[in-house]
C-alpha cells in the first residue's frame, strides 16, 4: 500500500484511556488509522484504535455545519430553565471550557465517573487519608493489599509496571513482594511474581467487605475478636493479614472505587484509610485508589480549582454550590429536574448519555451509536490523537501531556464549549 | 496612549523615593519619562495619594496539587465564602484555600499584582501551572523543590561533583518553569519513607546516609554558581518543635556566607522555656539575622480564625495531623520525589501555644534591623489567608492597635513576651520595601516592584488613611502592565500575567544519566516530564518571562 509511505510512528505516547497513563507506547499513524505498535493492552488498544466514522454535526439527525450546530446549542441553552453538562470525558482545556460555560449559563456539572469518584472523594472531605503515587509502589512496595478489585480487568499494566519491574531503586529484591487479595479474585495472571509466584486470595463477597474491613481494622488495632469466621473469612487469616501489615516496612493497600459497587462503599474505603493511618503509627503503609480514566481525575481537579468543588456542582444561584447528593447527573435526569443536557464524551463511543426527557446535546467520539438520536451531535476529536491535551493520572498528582498523532480536522471540546460560550 | 498619573506622593525604595511628589507616566504597559512633546492622552488626578509599586506575595501556596487537596477537602470552609458571578468576573468561593480566580481578583483588590507558589514539585509544577495560569491578573511563578528526591539524595550518597549536581539543578529549573529553587525538610521528606520520624541537621537519612546540613550546602551552593538571582529558598528541619530555634540557629550559621532565604522563620523559632516548654525564640533569631547579610527571612505570621496547612513537609504534618481542626487530614508520598500533608488548623487566641506564636511573628519583624531582608507573609494559608494582609500591616504601623490586641490574649502567653515593650512602627517606606522593591530584589524581577523608567507599569494608588487596615485593604487604582484593573477596591478589568521563570544553562550531559533513572525507576518517560514553553502560553493568554540571571553565574 503506498499509504504505507505516509505512516509515522510515535514514540513515548501517553494513554489517556487508563488512569496509570502509561506513557511508553509506540503508536502507528497513517493517515486517519492509528495502530498501537508497542506497549499496548485490552484497554488502550480499542482506546487509540476505533476508527473515525462520522465528521459532520448532525441537528435531530441532519448533518449541519459546525456553526449551525454551535449557535443551535446557544439557543437551546438561552432558553434553558437548568442546564446540566455532563459525561465530561474530556481533558484539561476541555474541562476549563465546560467550567466556563456553566458558570455563564447556570448549568450543573457532573460526570460520568462521579459514582465512584465520590467514594473517595467523600472520604477526602470527612477524614482524608494518606496515599502515595505509581513511582513510589514501582520502587518501595513490599505488601500490596488489594481490596475487593480485580485490577487487570480495568489497569492491565498495572503489575508489569508497579510490582514486577525488573528493579527497585532500594536493592530490594523483587520477587519478595507479596501480593494479597481481599476480596475479589484476580481474573488472570497479571499478579503472578516473574518466578511464578501466585497471589495470596482471601476471597469474600462484595457484600461482605464492610464486615470484613472492620474486623481486620479492628485486628490491626489490637482489638480481640470474639467470632471465628467473618463473611466466609477465618479471622486468623485476617489475623495473619494484619501481623504482615505490621511488620511490612511500605505496605501498599490498593482499590478500584470502580469496583467496590456496593451501597455506601464509601463507608468501607473509609475504614481502609482509617485503618492506613493507624498502621502509621509504627510503620509505613499507603493507599493507592485506582480510577482517574479518561479525563475523571482531570474534570475533578479543574472544577475543584476554578471553583473550590469537584464535580457535582452547581452554578444555578450565580455561585458554586456544591452537594455530592443533590447535584448527582443521573438522579437529575431520572427525575426531570434538567431540561439541556450538553454530554460530554470525547473519549469512549460507548459512553453515551442516559435515555431522559431533557433535550439532548452530545459531544461525542466519533462513531458514537445512539438508541435515539440527540437533538445536537458534534463529532469531536479525542484529547491525544486529533489534538494535544494533558490528563491527569489516578494518583491526581502526575499530569501527562498528550499529543496530536493525526490531522483529522475534528474539533476539540474546549474549540465547540469556547464557541458555544462566545454565542451566547 | 500615554497616560499621565499627576501629584502622587512617590514611595519607590529601589530609588530611594520617600514620599517625594512626582509624576509618572506609562505608555504600552511600561513607566516612561516625559514625553518631549509634553502630549498625554489620559490624566489621573492623584495629588495627595500614596503611589507605591504594585504588591509582591514571594511565599504564597496558590497553585498545586496540595493546595487542590485544601480546596477539595474544605467544602465547609468554602460554603461561608462564595462570590457571585458577575458582568466582568467569574463565580468562586474560598476562605482559606480560594479557587484560583477568586485568588486572583482578591489579591488584585489589595494592590498585589504578582504571587510566588513556593512549593511546586518538579513533578507536580505542570498542575501548579495549570492552576496559576488559571489564576487572573497577578504575575506568578514558582520555586521547584528539591532535596528529598531520590535522583540527588543518589547522586550526593554517589559523592558526585558540584559540577553535576549544578547541572542537575539548572535542568530541572529549566524543565519545570521555575523562577528559584526551594528545599523543603532537607531530606526530611525521603528520610520519613524510610519510617525516620524525625531528622535534625546533622542527623543522617538512614538509606542515603546524607545530612540536611549537606544537602543545604549543596542545593545553596548550585544556586549561586548558576547564577540564580533568588536565594536558595530554605523551609529548615524541625518545623513547629518546641526547641527549633537551636537548628535555626545552627542553619544560619552553617550556610557559611551563601545566600540563603529561610522562609517563614516564625515556625521556626521556638524555645523551650517556661511552665509550657514552649518559649519565642525571636530575639536570638532575630540577633542572628541582623548579623548573618547573607539571610533573608520571610515570617509566616500566624493570625487567629479557621485556615488550613498544606506543606511539602509530609513528615511535619504528619506528626502535626492529630491537631487537625476539623479532624481530617491529608499526607502524601509522591514519585521518589517529594510528599505532601494537608492539615486543617483553626488558630485560637485564648491558646497558650497560638497567641504566642502570633508574638513570635510580630516579633520577629520588629527586631529584625533591615526590612530589604524580611518579608510579609502569613505563608498562605499556613499562618493565615493572604486577604489577612492589610490587618497584619497595622499591626506593624500602629503600636497602640497591635497592644490593644495583645491585651486580649491568652494571660500566660502575655508575661512570656516582651512585645508590649517593642516601640518601632513600621513606616509607609518600609512596607513598600518589603511587600515591593524588596520582595522583586529577593525573587529576581528586575522590572518589578519599582516605578522607574523602563519599569513594568505595575502601579497601586492608595488614599492616605491612618487606619492602614482600612488603607491597604482597597486602593483607588490598581494598574497592571498599564491598563487600569482595580478601582475604589473593585476589579474593573480582567488581565492575565505573565509567568517568570529563569533559565539558567546547563550541559546537556545530565539527561544521560537522567534518562537512565526515568526508564528504569520512574512511571513517566523524560521526555513527558519537560513542561514546553507552549504549555505555560497555553490557550493564548498565558506568557513567560524570562528574567536575568546574576552575573557570574557559571556552571
């Protein structure tokens, strides 16, 4: 193929489709097809690979221009009673213009990851807790507890990169980590040591980890536990746990709030912190939450600094009004309190607004399929492949920069929200 | 356009302007003489007014990930300050930790028209970038932390030369838009991953076997020989022990003539003595200081109410976090490079401890000599927000105010002080000398903080008030790069400033090796971790200015 003339490689490309963004990939361009050459996985494959279908705005199904569209959004949104933007799979100038653009309308933010996000973003506003970042696991972690997540399923790479790299930096040897499951067992071998080594599990149900938690708290804590089994789990094996956390010198406790989908998961994580900082007081031991994909750590970051909260925000009184509750997107659309949705979706096709009555904008991927077809759909560009952006990584501390791979000619969220701003 | 600003009373202390009544006039954003032709465009009547330079923060938390931390944590907090969406400005709220608009527009409003972000992570400083750039018409800029990062703690256990260690410090300034280079715990914040709860100056971290009094000498040392115009930025051992004044005492005397800038001294100069075994240790210091020409110091005043501590010093704040007020808090350990603690704290005036450190501060700024070598500051917002500013300048002008309220502190904390006896007031000069022409010498702004030729038009007119809460608190006219931003206390146009950064050279050598360490033990590649200059410009409306390096400045 003579395309093939035309193909550039990058290197060092980072993935904004998984919260570690990992930033060692070697990506494949030819044209507008982009192929991961090195360092790909089942999540950021699909994540750079889906091709380009649709470019044109669509209004109730007819394709417009982008002007068209962006001053038919003006209208819809001059004439709303509540706005609501949500999705916000975007990145860092995606998030300020949506910031911007509520604050002007009024509008509500939240976002597609907010169920969990909010498991720990409520536990950071009741008692905080204390955490490292991927760095510090790659080169320090001697006991990593896994709590109620299968990690491969979501961070493939998270064990090749965090545990089982080839060295730490402190002459520890690597295949003494020990890597423990509490909870969900893993669904591969990602957590296997290079020397064959299998995790330890200690399998219970999800809706038994509140229980479970508790009781291995309250072990740590030096607390006698009357009962000898807890959710299906022998408290001396609990016991066990707790003596090796005790005696590890960087033990690392690990979560995919994704994951723990259970009522009031918070509750939990929340004893994971607590237990975390009473561990802290003769060693040292971390939390690591997982999460922060496609753009979720970015959109919570920027609201936070721009207004003071994260998502689930209001602006509808003229200032941030913020309640985790209230201002939760789907329970706003369920009940018929917004009558403009603006979703926001610029990384992943399949996550598409909810079915509601509120008159429905999407900024999506292209190739996004609807079951009923929005009133406003503007194919925009991914953040890192049509367009340069920074995300946020899970540990909110690392940002990466991301680049333009192709010349698709799709709009950024940040060029559509900006121009939807100046329309008003 | 030429505007002419007409009879203002002049206090410019970088030209040694006391109150001398003069014209000045700005055209294309800069001050400029006369012109020959004698054509204005635009005059403002400002006879009788106090003209002085426009504000400098050179400590102030305003960007990064630790103050985001503050923010998210602190929804209460914020729910007592919200600001309303207007025409000109942007909603926000923020007491303690403000979102970074209303940052911007607050510190406007008080004549400030530049802050320093005092702690921003060479891994993190893409985030605090975000957020000043984020943060309207105030200039920024930051001082990158090293000293507890793996990469030099390795390469001084390794013994490398001066030389390299130079190199380092240049890349890694260059590399992350930085204006100055900050140590944070030396060493301290590595030392406590290591299970180390304490590190005194001399004490070694038990991996690298390198004292906080080598890693001073050497991060001082790097900083003057490639010619960074701000002194190495000192956050000293032992923050708020009782008994600190000692290793206080010990850095002074051991950064053997190097420049050096320690900054919010107030936490850093405590004393044993006494029922409580908590004592000022502000006389010694301060002694210390007026004879030592080579220290600058910065106070960090506390002042009573509700705020929040975020700090670089993981190992401090986390044998701080059982005083959280309210009960919650936050301690990091991040990238093999540095930590971070976020502790909310509520100061009280009828506590021994607290009163006694607000003592400490006043102190301290008056008993210093030299007013080019101390700065205001309440280490935003670790000894109070920055909105507190005005209030903390008449407690240095206005003797018989600052009495009145130390009469109603707490009795014990009262006899263990001799502040009452302390007569100076600060004059006019000397705040313009230290929140202006100072504070631009210190951070190396050579067109700042002055109202000479050639000088940025960076301007704050005030009425003349005796009560200078009242005065500081809104000026007339606040001017930015020459356009009219702030007027009767109100912001009236939004710019955005410019971001300063120094880049001093280095041998490109240094990325052998430091590629070497990101590919085998980082998360991110070298190449991810350089913050370009396209980034600080951003959508358009950011910028970078470079400002000159010392002469003499080598490699």
């Amino acid at each position: 193929m003579t395309e093939n003339s035309t193909a550039t490689v990058w290197h060092e490309v980072a993935s904004p489709f998984c919260g570690i963004a990992s930033d060692d990939l070697t990506i494949e361009v030819n044209g507008n097809n982009v192929k991961v050459l090195e360092n790909g996985d089942a999540v950021t494959r699909p994540g750079f690979e889906t091709p380009i279908s649709d470019t044109q705005p669509r209004i109730n199904g007819k394709e417009v221009t982008l002007e068209q569209a962006v001053s038919h959004i003006a209208e819809l949104l001059i004439n709303s009673k509540q706005p609501l933007i949500a999705g916000l799979g975007t990145d860092l100038n995606g998030a300020r213009a949506a910031m911007a653009l509520a604050d002007k309308t009024g509008a509500t933010i939240d976002s597609y990851y907010s169920p969990a996000a909010f498991r720990n973003i409520l536990v950071l506003q009741d008692t905080g807790y204390m955490t490292t970042t991927l760095t510090e696991v790659r080169n320090r972690v001697d006991v990593l507890l896994v709590v109620g997540t299968d990690i491969e399923s979501t961070f493939p790479r998270f064990f090749e990169r965090m545990v089982w790299n080839k060295e730490s930096m402190f002459g520890q040897e690597i295949e003494s980590r020990e890597v423990i499951y509490l909870g969900k067992k893993p669904s591969g071998d990602a957590s296997t040591s290079p020397n064959g080594k299998k995790a330890q599990v200690i399998a219970c149900d999800n809706a038994d980890l509140p229980e479970v938690v508790s009781v291995l708290r309250s072990l740590l804590k030096g607390k006698t536990i009357q009962a000898e089994t807890v959710g299906g789990v022998a408290v001396s094996e609990l016991n066990t746990l707790a003596e090796k956390l005790k005696a590890a010198k960087y033990s690392v406790v690990t979560w995919s709030a994704g994951q723990l989908d259970f009522d009031h998961a918070e509750a939990t994580i929340q004893n994971v912190c607590e237990m975390i900082k009473e561990i802290n007081a003769t060693t040292r031991s971390n939390g690591l939450p997982l999460g922060g994909k496609e753009g979720d750590t970015t959109v919570n970051a920027v609201a936070s600094w721009q207004s003071g909260y994260p998502m689930r925000t209001t602006f509808n009184r003229r200032f941030p009004d913020y309640d985790p509750f209230l201002n939760d997107g789907r329970r706003i659309l369920a009940d018929g309190e917004s009558d403009v949705v603006i979703w926001v979706s610029s990384f992943n096709t399949s996550v598409t607004p909810p079915e509601s009555a509120a008159t429905t904008i999407v900024l999506g991927r292209s190739g996004m399929q609807f079951k009923t077809e929005p009133e406003v759909y503007i194919p925009v560009g991914v953040p890192g492949i049509d367009h340069e952006g920074r995300t946020f990584r899970t540990d909110s501390v690392v940002s990466v920069p991301l680049r333009k791979l192709r010349d698709s000619g799709l709009p950024s969220v940040f060029e559509v929200l900006s121009a939807v701003e100046q329309a008003l | 356009m030429l505007l002419k600003l007409t009879g203002g009373r002049i206090f410019d202390p970088a030209h040694d302007l006391n109150d001398v009544v003069r014209d000045i006039y700005i055209r294309d954003g800069r001050i400029v003489e006369k012109p020959a032709d004698g054509r204005i465009d635009e005059e403002i009547d400002v006879r009788g007014k106090v003209i002085m330079a426009g504000a400098i923060d050179m400590h102030t938390h305003i960007g990064g990930g630790k103050v985001n931390i503050a923010r998210t944590m602190l929804p209460e907090d914020h729910a007592q300050a919200v600001y309303e969406r207007t025409e000109l400005l942007r909603s926000g709220t923020g007491h303690a930790a403000p979102s970074t608009l209303t940052t911007g527009y607050r510190y406007a409003e008080m004549g400030y028209t530049a802050g320093f972000e005092p702690a921003v992570l060479p891994i993190n400083a893409r985030q605090a970038h975000m957020e000043m750039h984020d943060t309207p018409i105030i200039d920024k800029g930051g001082y990158v932390m090293l000293g507890s990062d793996d990469f030099l703690l390795r390469m001084m256990a390794a013994n490398s030369d001066q030389e390299a260690i130079n190199n380092y410090v240049a890349w890694t300034i260059n590399h992350a838009q930085a204006v100055g280079l900050k140590v944070v715990n030396p060493g301290g914040i590595s030392a406590f991953k290591f299970n180390q709860r304490k590190l005194d100056l001399d004490e070694k971290n038990e991996f690298y076997g390198v004292t906080p009094r080598d890693i001073l000498h050497r991060l001082s040392r790097a900083v003057q020989e490639i010619g960074v115009p701000h002194p190495l930025h000192v956050h000293g051992c032992n923050l708020g022990v009782p008994g600190n004044m000692q290793t206080t005492l010990d850095t002074i005397q051991g950064a053997e003539g190097i420049p050096m800038h320690l900054t919010h001294i107030q936490f850093h100069s405590y004393g044993t003595e006494g029922d409580f075994k908590f004592s000022s240790g502000a006389a010694e210091i301060a002694e210390a200081i007026n004879k030592h020409k080579n220290i600058t110091v910065d106070v960090g005043q506390i002042l009573f109410g509700q705020t929040v501590t975020a700090s670089g010093d993981n190992m401090r704040q986390f044998a701080g976090a059982p005083h959280a007020h309210p009960n919650k808090w936050v301690c990091m350990d991040i990238e093999c490079e540095a930590g971070c603690g976020v502790v909310p704290f509520k100061y009280k005036d009828q506590s021994y401890v607290n009163a006694l450190q607000w003592m400490i501060g006043l102190e301290t700024f008056l008993m210093v000599d030299d007013p080019w070598r101390i700065f205001l500051t309440t280490d935003h917002p670790n000894g109070a927000p920055f909105t507190s500013y005005p209030h903390l300048i008449k407690l240095l002008m206005d003797k018989s105010f600052r009495n009145d309220m130390l009469s109603t502190l707490h009795p014990e904390a009262q006899k263990a002080t001799h502040l009452a006896s302390l007569d100076r007031e600060y004059s006019l000069y000397e705040i313009a000398i230290m929140t202006r022409a100072g504070a631009a010498k210190l951070v190396g702004l050579a067109d700042r903080g002055h109202l000479g030729i050639g000088a940025a038009a960076d301007i704050t007119v005030y009425t003349d008030n005796s009560d200078r809460e009242k005065m500081f608190e809104k000026p007339d006219y606040v001017f930015k790069d020459g356009q009219m931003v702030v007027r009767n206390g109100q912001v009236i146009k939004i710019t955005w400033g410019t971001t300063h950064v120094v880049k001093p050279e280095y041998d490109v050598s240094i990325e052998k090796p430091l590629q070497q360490y990101f590919d085998k033990f980082h998360t991110l590649k070298m190449s991810n971790f350089k913050i370009s200059n396209d980034e600080i410009i951003d959508d358009g409306r950011g910028s970078l200015t470079i400002q000159p390096l010392h002469k003499g400045g080598r490699l």
